[in-house]
C-alpha cells in the first residue's frame, strides 16, 4: 500500500518491507527510505536539507536523489543525460506530479525541466507479497525539435548506509556461467556489463549488497535484476559522501536514442528487492514471483525432455531419431527433442541457417512421419531453432543480404560461420514470423529451442530509421516482436532459451520462455557450481539440465542424475549406446524423480552447504508446507582423509518432527543438530525428508 506520510513524501509498503521518497522545497525528488517495513508512517524518515558543503561540492553533488540526471555541478553517475537540439546538455529535473493507482500497489512521479519541453515520468510498482519493486522510467518529447538521449538508466537504486559494503554478482564465459563472487566495495565504481546485444555468458545484470555478514540463511540483503535482453550495465558507486548507488539499464556503450518531437522513450523494468533471511531469502522471493507472475504456462507440469544433440549433432535422420525416440520413451520420457541438423542444407555448422523447412535428404516426407511416431510413442515433439541467424550458404542469404548486420563495404566476420540478422529491421521481423508460424502451424510441435550461437560484430545499419547505433535497442524489440507475435500465436508451445547454453538468461526473456537452458557444460560436477548460481535467480523450474555421457569414466550415472533433478530433468546422452544396467537405472531415476519433481519445482530452495565452498555441496527443495523435503548432496573429488561436514538443514517446520533415513527430530533439532552423510569421492545423494504426521 502506498502511503503518504506528509504532503510531499510518499511510503511503498509491502509484506515486510518499505520504500520512501520524497519532495525537497527546490522540487527534487529524493531517495529516503529502503529496508524493512515500519509500524508507523511517521517512523520513517523525513526529508533531510542539503546545502553545499563547499566550493568543490556543491549540493546537488551530496543529494540522493530517485532518479539524478546530468546536472550542475554533478559528478557521480547520472542516470539520465540529454542533449537538447541548441546543443546543452544540462537537465534540471523537478517535481510536477505524483500519482497513486486505483490498486494502491503503483506510483507515477512526472519530472519536468521547467525550460525545456521534456517530461521524466518514474514509475514504481509494488509486488508486495515478494517484497520486490518494479521500476521503469519514459521520457517524452513535448517540444518541436528531437532530444537525443546519450544515457537513460531503468533505475537508481540506494542503498542505505551500511558500515561495510559488499557486492555480490556473477561473471563467467561460455561453458562457464554464473560463477558467482563477493567482493568488498571501498570506494570508487564497480562496473558490471553486457555488449553482446544479447545478455551474455560473461555476466548477468543481477546484483546485490549487503554489510558484509550475510549468509545463506541470515543477515539484510538488497537485490536486483533488470529485465532486458540486450546490452545491459550495472554501476555501483561509493561516493565520498559514502552513499552506495546502483544503477542498473540499458548500456550506455555506443548507445544514442534520437527522440523525436513528440515521442516517447520507455526504458526496460528494474527490479529489486529487500531481504531479511540472507541470500537464500532473496532468491526465494524472485522464485516465488517468477513462478507466480512471469511463466507462460504456469505451473504445468515440466516434462522430462530427452534432447539428441550429443547424442547425433548434426547427424539426425528420421530412422536414427525414432530409435533413439523408443529408446527414451521406455525410459520414462514424455518429451523428444530434435536439435540443430534437420532443417534445409544443415549438413554442418556452415550451412543452412536461415531456412526453416526439412531438408529434403535427411527428412524426405518432412518431418511429420518423425513426430507422428514420436507421438504414437506416447511423447511430446520438440524442435531446436535459431531465428536470429543466417549462414552465407543459405538460400536466405543469397536472396537477402542486406538483411544481415555489416557496415557497408566492410569485411562481415562470421562466427560458427554464420552472421546475424538485422532483428530491428521490419522486413526481417516480418519474414521470420511468417516462414516460423508456418512451420509451427504445419506440425504438432509443443516445445521449441530457441538458440541464439554467436554475438554482433560491425554493428552498422545502412538505411537505419534513426541513429544506426540505435540498432542495440532496435534489435532487441524486433527479437521480442518475432518470439511475442509466435508465442501468441502459439500459446500452447513451450519455449526455452538458450543461447549457447546460458547467453540470453534474463527476466524478460521469460515473457515468451518458460525455461532457459542453462550451460552448454553438461560435466555434472562442473555444473554443480553454474546451477548454484543460476538458481540464486531463477527457480529450478526454469532450469533445463541433461544428463549426459560428459565425465562418465569418473561420474557415476546416479550423480549425474541427482545433478539434473536440481532442475527440470532432461536426458541428452546417447542413449542408443547405453548398457541394460544403465537404462534400468535411469529408468528408476527418472521414475523417482516423476514422484517428487513439484516439490523440486514449486517448493522453497535452501543451499545447505554452497558448491563455492568446496568439494561438498547441499541443497534442500521444501514444499510450502513443509511436509516434505528432497536434499540433495553431492561431494567431487577430495583426497582422503577427510572430515566431511554435517549438513543443517533449514526450511523446515521447526515443531513438527520429520523422519530422515531411520531418525526421527523435530525441525528445529534438524536445523540445530544437523546431519552426517557419508559421501565418497564422486558420490551424491537423494534423501527424502518427511514430517512423520504427513
Ligand atoms: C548450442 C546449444 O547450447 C546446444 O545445446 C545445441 O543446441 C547447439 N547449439 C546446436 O547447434
């Protein structure tokens, strides 16, 4: 509920937190208040006066305000800068309005610059239950002549004054995602940020400060993410005031938006939120709003997936797949997926993207004969996709190639010998939507693998509508155009994103997607780390993993099983290759992990013991009424002796008793006393926890 504390402060309560701002006398709108939520208005802090400490620091240089632009004497980052057609580049924001909603949960503060036409709207909204804010800003043009925008963040987010601060925040590569660190903010700026056009393996948007003594389980944490697919940036810098702030949008990086008279600008959704119970409290709050308010399809049932890239790559006809089709079918599958290989001159990673039908060698009939037989097999058909692309052996690029991203008279580098189409061209946009709505029409395909294998070199646009470095942006909502106008077209189709595994893994991807795929390193030991990080973001439903043949000399089948129950269970193996002994133990897995898949899916996560620690690793997935438990443990590779830790495990009721192997003790003791399991190198474990009166 928004409340107003006085005439010109405004109070965002939610479940357990609050946000406040408020009006200075000069009209700046001013950060005041983020953190847990307070019994009284009047508890929360009032506008504090700034003046000019001195000659070198000038007020507006000491303000926290909700939104700062490019101003005065201003020397930390701003969020906004514009350049008017007279050529300033100075941009006064003030107060005019501020509205509340009908649902009480959404607020909309308009700035103005009281002598040029240009309206700065910030707008906020509560979701209360998750204790997570949304935040976006539009700029409109009001006057006659065109504004450029040379920076426009999503948001400045605050951070109250801690006695320490730190960051938490993921970095990687491809094969290498999500490796999550700490490090100690003292000073100066933190930069964060993707140039790919597309999210990136390399980083993530993702974010969050605490004093320093947060764990899993305990301590303050603020937390973010911005919803956006291409070039993203996060800033945090400590001021000498000793203010912390973080913006977080859209990559100022060879960015310039050229705002006609009368337009309007809208930036991507920043979110954030505000946790008391550590770093696990915080993602359970994204998972519990994710879940709720951003997949497509809910909570339908994940299907167990068997994926044949690893298995044949490009060598996929229809005799081999349906044999790995009945294959998989016995072991329990309820979804089959035919990868890259299959559509027109796709002889190799040289060929063929850009044209979207079978190719006629491999699929002689099409492919209808492969899904019919994968249906009478009693499973869904998937198909893998890569809309964004075109190899110069294509029949679409020998018609089109204008279409893909070059500056003119340039050398074109390809990678994986493809280039990328020009997504913010209406013409591309609209050709991908026809060519792919045909094929989904034409075929019972109710999943779909979105890949995206490369990222933009010479990002010149020839005939571009605007600034050709526009084409950052322009690209993005061409993308979400193409997978918006397909998923509505289609909202019985499953899609997942991938981009090389985890290139394009981001919150608004999850408009169309309800799944991502998360790494193309299928080592399950490798993996345990990139799933830990992953999942501190998105829920393990959302988190496609396969058990492959990847380390099988060392990795025994059931840790790699355990491995890829964390997420949504897929097999990606050769399965054609596998001994009796082998399909019968994934059959069981596969079967046990049927049983117990809506817990792991819709449940709360705890991170008993973090994969970062070491050799050991645990988690725990608790349903929300904590009858149930499924842990997790896993141990890599350690030399002998050692001591393995005991494992606490949290999430649990802590009155009610819960049995765990053959002993019996309340939560609270579970939580208190922990427990030991033994693990030899390269072992893992299931353990099935269960309240006695359940
Ligand atoms: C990259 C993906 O991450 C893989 O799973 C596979 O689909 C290949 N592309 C196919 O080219």
């Amino acid at each position: 509920m928004i409340i107003s504390k006085d005439r010109n402060c405004w109070i965002i309560e939610m479940a357990g937190s609050a946000y406040g701002f408020g009006v200075t006398d000069e009209g700046q709108v001013v950060h005041q208040y983020w953190g847990k939520r307070l019994p009284y208005a009047e508890d929360y802090p009032g506008i504090i006066a700034v003046r000019d400490a001195d000659s070198f620091n000038m007020a507006e240089n000491r303000r926290r305000e909700e939104f700062p632009a490019m101003e005065g004497s201003r020397y930390f980052e701003p969020a906004i800068a514009l350049v008017f057609a007279d050529g300033v580049r100075d941009l006064r924001l003030r107060f005019e309005s501020c509205v509340v909603d009908q649902t009480g949960m959404a607020i909309q503060v308009k700035l103005v610059d009281r002598q040029y036409p240009v309206c700065v709207k910030l707008i906020y909204r509560a979701h209360s239950k998750y204790d997570l804010l949304e935040r976006w800003v539009e700029v409109e043009n009001h006057g006659d002549f065109p504004i450029e925008i040379s920076r426009i963040f999503s948001a400045d987010w605050q951070i109250p004054r801690l006695d320490d601060y730190w960051m938490s925040f993921f970095t990687g590569k491809w094969s290498d995602e999500f490796q999550n660190h700490r490090e100690r903010i003292t000073g100066g700026k933190k930069v964060l940020e993707g140039r790919r056009m597309t999210t990136g393996h390399d980083g993530n948007p993702w974010f969050a400060f605490y004093d320093g003594t947060a764990s899993l389980e305990t301590g303050r944490v603020w937390f973010g993410t911005l919803a956006w697919s291409g070039n993203w940036k996060t800033i945090a810098e400590l001021t000498q005031n000793g203010f912390l702030q973080v913006l977080s949008g859209i990559n100022d990086w060879d960015f310039v938006w050229q705002l006609g008279a009368g337009e309007k600008f809208g930036t991507p959704h920043a979110i954030a939120g505000f946790s008391t119970a550590g770093f696990s409290g915080a993602s359970r709050a994204m998972h519990d709003f994710i879940r709720a308010e951003r997949l497509p399809h809910g909570e339908a049932v994940r299907k167990v997936l068997y994926n044949s890239w690893e298995a044949t790559t490009f060598d996929v006809d229809v005799d081999s797949q349906i044999r790995l089709a009945e294959i998989a079918a016995d072991l329990g599958v309820e979804l089959f997926v035919l990868d890259d290989g299959w559509f027109h001159g796709r002889i190799n990673d040289t060929a063929g993207l850009g044209d979207w039908w079978a190719d006629e060698v491999k699929f002689p009939n099409g492919l209808t004969p492969l899904i019919e037989a994968v249906n009478h097999l009693g499973m869904d058909f998937g198909l893998w996709i890569e809309p964004e692309m075109v190899n110069p052996d294509s029949e679409l690029f020998r018609t089109h190639p204008e279409w893909v991203i070059q500056f003119k008279g340039r050398t074109k580098s390809t990678a994986r010998g493809q280039y990328i189409l020009n997504m913010g061209r209406q013409d591309v946009q609209d050709y991908l939507i026809l060519l792919l709505d045909n094929l989904l029409a034409g075929h019972n395909i109710r999943f779909v693998k979105w890949d995206m294998n490369r990222n933009p070199s010479e990002p010149g646009w020839e005939d571009a509508p605007g600034d050709p470095r526009e084409i950052w942006v322009r690209y993005v909502y061409g993308l979400n155009r193409v997978w918006g106008e397909l998923h509505d077209r289609h909202p019985e189709i499953v899609f997942q994103s991938c981009s090389g595994g985890g290139g394009r893994v981001n919150l608004s991807v999850l408009d169309y997607a309800d799944q991502f795929w998360a790494s193309d390193n299928t080592d399950a030991t490798a993996r345990l780390k990139i799933q830990e990080g992953f999942l501190q973001m998105f829920p393990a439903s959302t988190m496609e993993s396969w058990v492959t043949d990847q380390g099988e000399n060392l990795i025994p089948l059931a840790f790699r099983f355990h491995t890829s129950m964390c997420g949504v269970l897929g097999v990606g193996g050769n399965i054609g290759k596998w001994t009796e002994e082998q399909l019968s133990e994934a059959r069981k897995w596969i079967a046990v992990y049927k049983d117990y898949r809506h817990i792991i899916h819709w449940g709360d996560r705890h991170v008993l013991y973090s994969a970062l620690k070491g050799t050991v690793s645990a988690v725990l997935y608790v349903d929300k009424d904590k009858d149930c438990g499924v842990l997790f443990a896993f141990r890599t590779y350690e030399s002998e002796p050692v001591a393995l830790p005991k494992i606490f495990l949290h999430g649990l009721d802590a009155e009610r008793r819960y049995k765990v192997g053959d002993r019996v003790m309340s939560g609270a003791a579970w939580e208190e006393c922990g427990l030991e399991i033994a693990l030899g190198n390269f072992e893992s474990q299931m353990i099935i926890v269960k309240a006695l009166d359940w």
